[in-house]
C-alpha cells in the first residue's frame, strides 16, 4: 500500500477540496529530473537541476572525468526521484497549504475515496461557547505562593 499526505488549501479547512501526494519513489522525476520539476511548477528547483546537470556535464567533459561525471548526474537524478515528492508537498506548504493527515490506498482513486470517508465519518465542529463553564475555572488560591504572586490591593 502506499501512502498520501492530504494536503488542504489555505482557508478551506475540511471542506472536501484537497490534494493527495503519493510519498515515495518517482520513476519519472529520476528519468526526467529538470522536466518533472517544470510540469509540477517547482521553478526555483527546476532550475537548480538545470544549473547542477550543466555544471556536471561541462566538469565531466572538460576535466575527463568519464564515469564520475556521469555517476554524479545520476546522483541528481536519483535525488530528486527521492525527493521530488517532498518538493512538491514543501511548495504547497509554501503557498499556504497545510497538511491535515496521511491516507494509505492501493492507488490515488481509492485514497481520495478513503479520505472523503473520513470526512464524513468526522462531527461537525461546534462553535466555541461563549459564556465559559464555570465548573471547569481555576479555583483562586489566596494562601501562601512561592516565586512572585499576585497581592490584590497593593501596587
């Protein structure tokens, strides 16, 4: 089974409207690193990639390095197939999203079906109460108190 983390937009807490990402591994960003990352709107990370790949192969080529140039692209690569996940879930938290659980399913379609049983399953929130209970206040200690406290009458 995999796992999604249920992300919800900002101001619209429980409403149904959320978005499910898978955590785990990502074929297509380890193949596709830079493009990935352009597709999913992550543009400052996008290009870093783009910067880290160009900077590996021109090293690669212009110190020889052969195969280390090209284990460390593959080493970028695998990163963002790692990481590219958490990426995507650090950018919606960036813009406002928060996170309000973690769903296991076989596949998105039956997370999402997961996720709205578990709304409906929840109570509604009730307001808060205005008038506060007062057999839940703090009972008013008057004797002795370590520390500084509170002397009614002086200044």
């Amino acid at each position: 089974m995999a796992s999604y983390v249920v992300m919800e937009p900002p101001g619209r807490a429980g409403n149904g409207e959320a978005i499910l990402v898978r955590d785990g591994f990502s074929w297509l960003a380890f193949f596709f690193s830079p493009l990935w990352l352009l597709w999913h709107r992550l543009w400052v990370e996008a290009l870093l990639a783009f910067i880290v790949l160009g900077l590996l192969s021109a090293l690669s080529e212009t110190a020889g390095l052969g195969l280390a140039g090209s284990l460390l692209t593959l080493l970028v690569s695998l990163f963002v197939g790692l990481e590219g996940q958490g990426l995507k879930i650090a950018a919606l938290r960036r813009r406002g999203w928060r996170e309000s659980g973690v769903v296991e399913a076989q596949g998105l379609a039956d997370g999402e079906i997961r996720y709205a049983a578990t709304l409906e399953a929840q109570p509604e929130p009730q307001a808060p109460a205005l008038v506060p209970d007062a057999a839940r206040a703090r009972p008013i200690h008057t004797g002795m108190a370590l520390g500084l406290s509170h002397n009614p009458g002086r200044v």
